[in-house]
C-alpha cells in the first residue's frame, strides 16, 4: 500500500457533509482510525433513521487497525461506532467523558462488553504501531474533547478535532494551543482543521459571554426558568446550575438524555450540583416559581421532548404558566427549524416569554470562527493543509483561509471523502479513490435501504396507492371476482366513490381488450390508463399495483 | 352581523402564519377582502401543493362583497385567488403590476375572462360600500406594493401591506409617510401593520446598499456573472440591468418565470433595459466571459429551475466553469435550506465562486425591522393596534413594540385568524370565533387530502407497505391461492427473500387457526402479526394491507 516511510490518510467521512466524521491513517503495517460519526437523515430520506460511513476499508485492512481514537463524544464523532464495533475489536481511545457515551451506544447494541475502551487524559502519548499520538486539550460545545498530534513515519500531523479557541475561557475549557505549538516545533507535515465555521468572520461567543447572558435573564426572571440545551453540553449546565445557586433556584430535570448524561458528567467529577439546587419534578408544585429551573430535553423540537410536552400541555408533572421564561440555549439545526418555532409560538400562547439564539446571545457555537482558524493556523505552520468536517464550500474557504496564513497553494488541498492522499518525503501524491457512499440505517437493515426503496417511498409518500385485484378463471377466461379498487394516501374514498367506480369501469374496458391469458399485459395497461385516468381527473398520480390472479 | 357605524374585522389568514394573508372587512351591508394569498406547505404535508385559507365566510357573505384589495402582488397575497374567483365576482383592484401577476394566474385556471380587474395607482380613493380606500406607495421587495388608507363608519383604518421604510430609495420606491401621515391627522381608530421582521432589531438593509455591493462584485468580477434571485423582485433587476450596462456586459435569462415577468414590467414601463444589454443565451458563446451576465430562476433550489440545471451540468445552453461567479441575491427560505446548499456546494466544484446573503450583503429583506416598524407606529398614532403577517411568536414582539410606541396595553391586540373583532363608538368587542382551518390542496383536489390521508402517506413515507394477497374457497374453506406477499417502499425484495417467505409462514399458520368465513378476523390477525414481525426481524411497521378474496 505505501511504503515504510509513507503515510496516507483515507477520508472516509465529513470532508464534503457535516457529521460522519470518520479517517484512517495507514503506515506500512499500522492502521489508525479517527472517530466514527453519524449523520441524521435529511427530510428526503424516507425512514432512514442514521446515515453511517462505508467502513469497507477499515474492515478490509482490519489485520492492521491498532486503535479508534474518538476526539470527543459528540454523535458526529462516536455515533456510528455500534456498526464498526460489530465487525471489529480494535480498542477505542478517548476521554472518560467519550468513551462514557460511546459506551452507553454500544451498551444498546449489546457490543459493550467485546470492547476495550482505553481512557486518556490530555497530554497521555500513545504508540499505536507506527503512529504516536499526543492528545491535546481543546474547548468545544462538550467536555473533554481532544486534538490530537500524530507522529507518523512521514512527519507530524495535527488534526484539531472539533475546537474553538475561547480566549477568556472558564476554568478548564481552554484549547491548549502552546502544547499545539509545543508539538509542531520540530515541523508539521500537515495540518487537519475543522472547517464547519469557516464562512463566518471574527471570534465565535465564548461561554463565558453566553454565562454572562444567562445570568442577567437569570437576574431579570420573576417567575420559573425553563431550560433546554443539548444534552451532552455540560459545561452549559455546569452554568445553569452555578446560576441557579447564585439566585437561590432548584434545578429539576425532565427528559431521558440528560438524565443519564448528568449522571455520567457526575460521576466523573465534571459537573458539580451545588448542595441544595437539586429538585426532582414532584417537589416543584411545593416551591415558589422564583425558585425554580427546569431543565428540559428537547431543543430541536422532537416531538417527544420534554419541551415538545410542555408546548403542548402534555407533561406530567409541570404545566407552562405566564410569567415562566423559557430559553433555547441552543442552535437551531436547519432540518428543525420549523418543528423549533411551532414549539415557540404555542409557548408564547401559554403566556410564556420565549428567548432563543436569534434575539438574545444565550447560545454559542462551539466551532472556531474564521480568526480562530487563523490562529491554529499559525499555531501550527503546517507545509500541508486539508480542511476537514464541513461541506465543501466550507473547505473551499478554510483552504483559502490557509492560504492566507501562508500555506502555499498548491499545498492547501481540497479533497473530499474516497479520496486518499499518500505523504512521503515531503511530497503528496493522490491515490485511486475508495468507495465511500453513504450507508443508510433503517432499523435493523443496514444499507439494504437503497436508491429503489427510496424512490418509492418518496412515490408513496406524494401520491398514496392504488391497489386493483381481480381474479381471473383461467379455463374460461371470464372475471370470476373484481376488479375492486383499494386506496392509501390517495383520496379520502367517502367522497370520491366516483371516480374509483369510474376507474372500475376502465379497468374492465382495459379487461375486455387484451387476449386471455396475457397478465402481464393486463397489468400494464392497467397501470398506465389508470395513472393517466387520475393525472386527468386529479392532476395525481399514486402508484398503481395492478394484481391479477388467475385461478 | 354589526350596526351600521361598527366596522367587524375578519382575520381568515396570516395572523399566525407567514403566508396566506387574507382579511375581510364588514359594515353593514359592506364588504371588502384585503389580499388573497397562499402558504406553501412544509414537509409534513405530504404531497400537498398549496395551502389556502377557507373562503366560507367570504362565499357566505358573497352579496355584501364590494371588491377584493391587493396590496401587492406576491403569492403569500395574492396565490389564493384562483381558488376564491372560481366562486365569486367581486373586481379585483390593485396596481396594474399585481393585477398582471394576479391576472396571469386566474389565466392558468381559465378565470381570467370571467374576472373584473381593477387597476388603481397612488392616491387614488375608492368607495366601496361603506369603505374609502386610499392607496399609499410602500416600499418592498416587489414594485407597485401598497399601504391602504380605509375610512369605515367606525373610523380610519391604515393596513400596511407588507412593507420596509427605506430612508434614502432608490427613485420611485419610497414608503409615503407623509400621505399616510397626514390620512391619519384626524385620527387613526386602528392600525393593520406586517409583523414579519419584529424580531430583527434596528432597520432593514436598504436597495441603495444592495446595488453598491452588487456595484463592488460587478466591478471585480473578470468572468461571467451568474445571478439568481426572486422572480417578481422587478427593482432588483434594475439594479442587475443598470450595472450591466454601467460595466459592459450583456444580459441573457433563462428560466420561464423570470421571462414572464421581465415581459410584464417593461410593457408596464417598471422594468427599463438599457440598449445593449440585452442578449439571448444562445449569443453567449460568442461573447468573451467578461461581458456576461446571466440571469436565472432557482433562488430557492429548486430541482427544475435554471440554477438547478446548471449546477448539475443538466443546462442546455450554459456550463459553469472556473472562473464564473455565482450570486444568490435572495433569502434563504428554512424548508429550501438544504436544496440550496446543495446547489452551492455543487457550483463550487464545478470552479465557481459563490456569493450569498450569509457571506455577502446581497440581499435585503423587504419587510420593515423594529426600527420602521417603529416609526410606522409613530406615523399614523393609532388607538388601537393589530398586528398582522406574522407567526404569533412575531405578533406579540410586534405588539409589544406598539406599546412602546404609545399604544395603551389593552388596546394592542394580539388576535389569530378566525378572530373577529368589532369596532364601535371608540370600543371594541370580539365576536365569536369562525373556522378557519388551512385548506390543502392536491392537484385538482380542495380540501379533499385530510389528516387521514396525510397519516396514510406519513406511514407509506417512513416504512413502506406491504400486501399479502390470497383466495380462499367458499365451499371448502381450502386455500385456492396464495398467500402471496409483495412491497413497496418496505425493503429491497431480493435480500430479504427469507423474510418474506417467514411471513408468508406465519400467514398460513394464522389462516389455520381462523375459522372459516370470519375473513374480518383473518384480516385483523394477519396484520397484527405481521407488524409484530417485521418490528422484531427489521425494527420496521410497514403498513400491511391483507386482501383475502373469498369465491
């Protein structure tokens, strides 16, 4: 594959989509692998609940895999471990806090306990055959994330993980960019960079602004506080929990995720609940509304959420009131947005005030800012540079980012999953590219779900069905039952019995003229009078299953 | 309905929505309609082309219509009337620009011949009924929009339309103030004003600053210019024509819609096209790269539109290449998010450079921020004030914001569609509320596609369906065919072969245990048990159809 001084690295996902983070490392007879995300399905994958990477390569060269090294725990990041881990053993590096969430996923799948899950702590040094790799400290939108310094055969890499640089970071939050410049002194051969924020200008928040935001709304609110955030941002409840102490509220959870994700952070000593500021639900009819923040799943507006049933008066235990304040302390994603302001508006109708990103700062990006980039940039001085996670416009502009920072061009390259690069001696050369289509998860099948199924899926979901049956006596040729025509999707039948009465009537004229015996022919003209038949009378046009029994 | 000096307001679309703005007016034997629009529908109206508002009220009280008002000609306010005139014929009035656009719809229908359009300009007073209405020019992302002036028997209405107050406009596209001003002198009983851009702090980007960043991007661009933006936004395309001219190159367009409406504004005199700049797309290929600009339809992705076609290399007359630069000079609208992105990130591999409203100011909202909302207020003074336009998240900002502007708290009223609100002598009284329930349509089907069907296609979508057919003897009770199993949407047949013959097994095993004749309870069973299966072997709750046939 490459020779004992070469390296090449295999994009296997996130350069060229956001999430299905996913890349191997090979030298000679080494193999490493870095994260393993997912992707949520957009609105046109009909029932598709994840999208995963194609781990073909990883499971071909899997002799060679020496470890998984997970950057942080983020879904993007961990969440298709549980179909890797089914096809192979390797061990999974990461943080306590990573590796806690990883393991609850393959705990799910029962794939937990065939594991080795090898917690590391920043500045731990790993051999992992012929790679080295150093884990740095890095502030992100979740605890304990790394970037990572790899010394391979070929030179030093830096691939930064998810990061941003908070210069004015709260204890324990920072990106350690001297151990960063430490680790590229001698010369780095390459630099990794995560691109999702490269289209915006300047410094991201920092959370310190952010806490800053909360604690006058926390200042401000006279009655109940309700909470949601994503439930895997600690650091963020660590804020919401310090400021509840400091106002004198008890906070009480609603909603699965966070429940076990708390616990997790507890016990790892991550989040502390100051003495006296835990609440369970029951105790909240019991205390004052100025003493209360409820801290809920459900900032995407899935449907299920904590939030979700609050909006729409179906929670147990806690109905919205006026005078309650409801933040958002969350980015909106794309796909959510409306689920997300439906969910606004019927808390605005429950006398609620409403705050979210777009008209207070209570949420920041965890993402460096295009000046952050800049900074790891010349933290780094990489001869080489290729901007990961992001689609490819993002990568389009962190490579001109690069450029600007002093990276020569042509060594500032825009590649895209499936398609390796070797380094060797200082110079780079572009391998054959791999498969890497996406991998489609509907329950339990995993990319048996493919373009067909889709199609018609998408077919059924515009225009419903249309299923005719008749049975057809094979001596005689005459019709012995039908044609009865049945409908899903289609039309509500009640009121449209004539125009199905009217589509029997074709269906039998189409009967009377194609010689017995010839079904397929039947079906066929079936099919296509009667799509022409309803595009007519309905300008729609299901999909129209023609069965013919002959008997 | 009311005495002959109240005036009743009956909001049926767009006080809780964005989209489908419809309002009537009644006093006494009076009536007037203000706007017609549609909504487009979200995803999870599955196959639904339009929605519309209902018309009961106004067909029920068709005798008292004196007219239908258009305040400008947008789909969200005038894509409704299709379905209004076929039972109706009231004139339509408006500018002669919307009542071309209107017109051309109603054509579509082949209701143009059997409808009276109106044409009114600025300052002009019609009496209708009980009503005086005065026209006042706004300013807006579309040319010829308009602010109403309305004298009742209950006192003077001003309805803003959709508008923004530019400070410095471009010639012929201010918002009269002063005209508005001085109808409201004797004062103004109520206040109608669009609540879109409530939430958005200060005071919208203005045409002047759009055409200077455009100015920029012309003067530096040394390739073809590809610009795409929203088919009525006449002003825009000035501003695009002019710039042309002022730097050489000529315009070519493609894309139906654009074609249709650059024809109706020049012949209307709206839209001036320097000598010269014109040039058909199959002229480009004769023209150096520098003196190109084309002009094209798909802002919002859509998958047939020039843009689209570009982007895939699917253009007849036009490939993208390095070189060309791309501007979105348009919104993005949340639902078409990713259909966008994925053009941009599309055009950029091909070599173009892409600018958009995120990167690059070349885009301004048409409708008023806080600031101009402000003002607005400010200008007519009102006693009562009713926010309209606008999810109900964006009505309670905007009426918070009339409160600060000197409306007493009690007389700004936050009311949703199928409110009614009488005003009379000073006071006002809410009458009881009429339905109003958004109507889908589906090809040439009104209101027939419920939540029933829409449910059935829901579950089509997600998990596909599955058919199990089978003929049952009377006499016997014997099995005479089948059961045969066949899907659509549900898995890709050939892999999951054991499946389907594992189900075919339980299908027969059911049959033998159901008595003979009781094919109700055969159905029942098989579909029960199916749904089980397929939600343990594959996670999967296809909806199951099971057609026993006995002869």
């Amino acid at each position: 594959m490459n020779s004992s001084s070469a390296v090449t690295l295999y994009p296997l996902g996130g350069l060229g989509e956001i999430g299905l983070n996913c890349m191997a490392l090979v030298s000679g007879d080494s193999m490493i692998v870095i994260d393993c995300g997912l992707m949520f399905p957009d609105d046109s994958l009909f029932g598709i609940d994840v999208v995963i990477p194609r781990f073909d390569f990883i499971l071909q060269n899997r002799d060679k895999l020496k470890g998984i090294i997970l950057t942080h725990g983020h879904e993007d990041h961990i969440g298709a471990l549980p179909w890797l881990m089914r096809s192979c053993d390797a061990p999974l590096y990461g943080s306590k806090f990573t590796l806690a969430l990883a393991g609850k996923k393959l705990e799910e799948h029962n794939l937990k306990e065939f594991t080795r899950c090898e917690p590391v702590v920043a500045g731990d040094v790993l051999t992992l055959g012929a790679f080295r790799v150093t884990f740095f400290p890095v502030c992100h939108s979740i605890v304990h994330g790394f970037a990572l310094g790899i010394e391979t055969p070929a030179g030093r890499i830096v691939h930064t993980g998810d990061f941003k640089i908070d210069r004015n970071p709260l204890d324990g939050h920072a990106t350690d960019l001297p151990a960063i410049k430490a680790f590229a002194a001698p010369g780095a051969m390459l630099l990794l960079s995560d691109s999702t924020n490269a289209e915006r200008e300047g410094f991201a928040l920092t959370e310190r602004e952010i806490k800053a935001a909360l604690g006058d709304i926390f200042a401000d609110a006279t009655g109940r506080i309700v909470v949601t955030l994503f439930s895997s941002h600690i650091q963020r409840m660590q804020e919401i929990f310090d400021l509840a102490e400091a106002t004198g509220r008890k906070v009480a959870v609603s909603g699965k995720s966070l429940f076990t994700n708390i616990e997790i952070a507890r016990n790892l000593g991550l989040l502390r609940v100051p003495p006296g500021t835990e609440a369970s639900l029951d105790e909240l009819p019991g205390l004052p509304d100025h003493q209360v923040v409820l801290l809920v799943t459900g900032s995407q507006g899935e449907p299920l959420s904590a939030l979700s049933r609050l909006a729409y008066g179906e929670h147990r235990q806690v109905r919205i009131q006026k005078g309650d304040t409801v933040l958002l302390s969350s980015r909106f994603i794309p796909g959510n947005i409306r689920a997300i302001t439906k969910l606004i508006n019927r808390l605005y109708k429950l006398g609620a005030e409403v705050l979210y990103e777009r008209v207070q700062a209570i949420h920041a990006s965890g993402h460096a800012h295009a000046e952050e980039l800049r900074l790891m940039l010349k933290t780094v001085a990489p001869k080489f540079f290729i901007p990961v996670h992001g689609e490819y416009r993002h990568l389009v502009k962190h490579s001109r980012i690069a450029v600007s920072c002093g990276v020569a061009p042509e060594r500032a390259l825009v590649i895209e999953d499936g398609q390796p690069v070797t380094f060797s001696g200082g110079l780079i050369r572009l391998e054959d590219t791999i498969p890497v289509e996406h991998i489609y998860v509907d329950g339990k099948g995993v990319g048996d779900v493919g373009v067909t199924v889709l199609k018609e899926r998408q077919l059924l979901a515009g225009e419903g069905l249309v299923i005719v049956v008749m049975v057809v006596d094979e001596k005689s040729g005459e019709l012995t039952f039908g044609p009865n025509i049945l409908s899903k999707g289609f039309v509500f039948e009640q009121h449209y019995s004539h125009v199905l009465e009217d589509a029997k009537c074709i269906v039998l004229d189409i009967f009377e003229n194609v010689p017995p015996g010839q079904s397929d022919l039947l079906k066929e003209r079936i099919r296509s009078a009667l799509r022409r038949f309803f595009r007519k009378i309905l300008e729609r046009d299901p999909v129209v299953v023609p069965l013919v029994i002959t008997l």
